[in-house]
C-alpha cells in the first residue's frame, strides 16, 4: 500500500461501516469537505483523495477497493477513476455529483450540495 496518513489507516480499519470514497483534483477543498462531513455519520467512512500525482491524498487502488461507493466531482474525475481503475470497479458504485471546482473548503454552499447529492446514490 502507498504511504496513507495515520489518521486515513484508522478509517480503513473501522469493519462494518459503508466506505465513501470522494474524488476531486487535488484533495483540497471538495473531496476534503466530503470526507469531513459525511465523517460525522454513523456507518459511514468517508475519505477524500484527488486524481492529480500532486493531490493531498493521491487517489491508488488501494483506496479504490476499500471504497464501497466512488463519489467524484465531475465527469472528467469519473473518467480517469473508470480508465484507470476499471479493473478494480466491479461491484462498485461510481457516482458523479457534478460539483464544480467553485467552492472553499466547508463552504456552507458546498456542504448544502454534498448533503442533498450524496443520499441519492447511497443509503445513509
């Protein structure tokens, strides 16, 4: 596995629980924001990573196949995660939000968006 922060191990360690994978760019403002709030819901993970080689949390594999369900921004993120990940998407739900890159991160604008997005392609 590539180098994970600690704080990213402890989520992949926790059994039973739903695991939403949030993909943006560069894993600074949206996918950090999802994975902040949907963190604070019982039975759900939640990480954020970013497609960009430079993001904060490189979006692997290994995030891939731990994810219950890949959340990203825009379609060009569903592009990349489908063109190089497609072996790893089967049984996977791969959603896009359609969340442009416009918004800081908990951007109350932003957490509004994520809070009525998400529940439509997961059960909360």
């Amino acid at each position: 596995m590539p180098y994970v922060p600690a704080p990213v191990i402890e989520k992949l360690c926790t059994p039973g629980n739903m695991n939403l994978l949030f993909v943006c760019s560069e894993n600074r403002l949206r996918s950090p924001t999802g994975e902040e709030v949907f963190s604070e819901y019982e039975g759900i993970n939640a990480i954020g990573c970013g497609t960009n080689a430079d993001a904060e949390t490189p979006l692997s594999g290994d995030l891939i196949e731990w994810a219950d369900a890949i959340l990203v921004m825009e379609k060009t993120h569903r592009n990349k995660v489908s063109k190089k990940y497609k072996h790893l998407l089967k049984g996977k739900k791969l959603a896009c939000l359609d969340i442009p890159d416009n918004y800081e991160r908990m951007q109350p604008e932003l957490v509004r968006l994520l809070k009525n997005k998400v529940p439509r392609f997961v059960r909360l």
